[in-house]
C-alpha cells in the first residue's frame, strides 16, 4: 500500500508566535504513522527567519519546542525544506532547501496539505 503524503505548511514567523513549533510538533506526531509519508516545507516569513539563523533559535516563541521536535523528526529521517535559496548554513545544519520548483512539486504531490 502506497503511503499518502502529507505535507505541513508553515509561513507565520516564529520570532512573532507559536505557529511553526506546533507545525513542527503536529509533523512530529503524524510521523509516527507507518501508513503516512510526512514533510514539513517551511516558507515566507518562517523560511526567512530560518535562512536568517541559519537553523533554530531559542529566542522564538516556544523554541525550545522547535528544537525538541525538529531532533525527533531528524531521528525519524522526515524531511524539512525551507523554501528559497540554497545556504550552506542550513545544509549543514541538515535542513534542506528547497528549489521554487521542488517546493510547487511538495504541495502538488501531498494527498494532504496541513497549513499553519
């Protein structure tokens, strides 16, 4: 059985409220489902605070969150895309970025789009 894909959206700024740490801790729980194929594709403004940091920071609303989730789906190999430009920062923090194509092509195949 091919396992349907779901896709978690986050665009809201982390430095301004808790909608990407729930995004990541909703990816989290979901990922858990053998039957689920999870990824998380961060854009706007939730892709320019993380291209800014180059990862995570602490100092965001519910940070400390973010980095516990974020260890958990790396532990589980769900991938997380930050849509823009590639930085090396990010890849080697293993965040992948996401090409505009690549990102189209993340919501197009999602049976799912869950959008915080």
């Amino acid at each position: 059985m091919e396992k349907k894909k779901v896709l978690l959206l986050a665009a809201s700024d982390p430095r301004q409220g808790g909608r990407v740490a729930e995004a990541f801790r909703v990816a989290d729980g979901l990922s858990i489902a053998d039957e689920l194929d999870v990824a998380l594709l961060l854009t706007g403004a939730a892709a320019q605070a993380f291209a800014e940091k180059a990862g995570l920071s602490q100092d965001w609303q519910d940070g400390a969150g973010l980095l516990r989730h974020l260890a958990a789906l790396r532990r589980r190999h769900i991938p997380l895309f930050v849509e823009g430009e590639a930085r090396a920062a990010l890849e080697e923090a293993g965040i992948k970025t996401a090409a505009p194509g690549e990102a189209e092509a993340l919501r197009r195949n999602a049976a799912v789009v869950i959008e915080f």
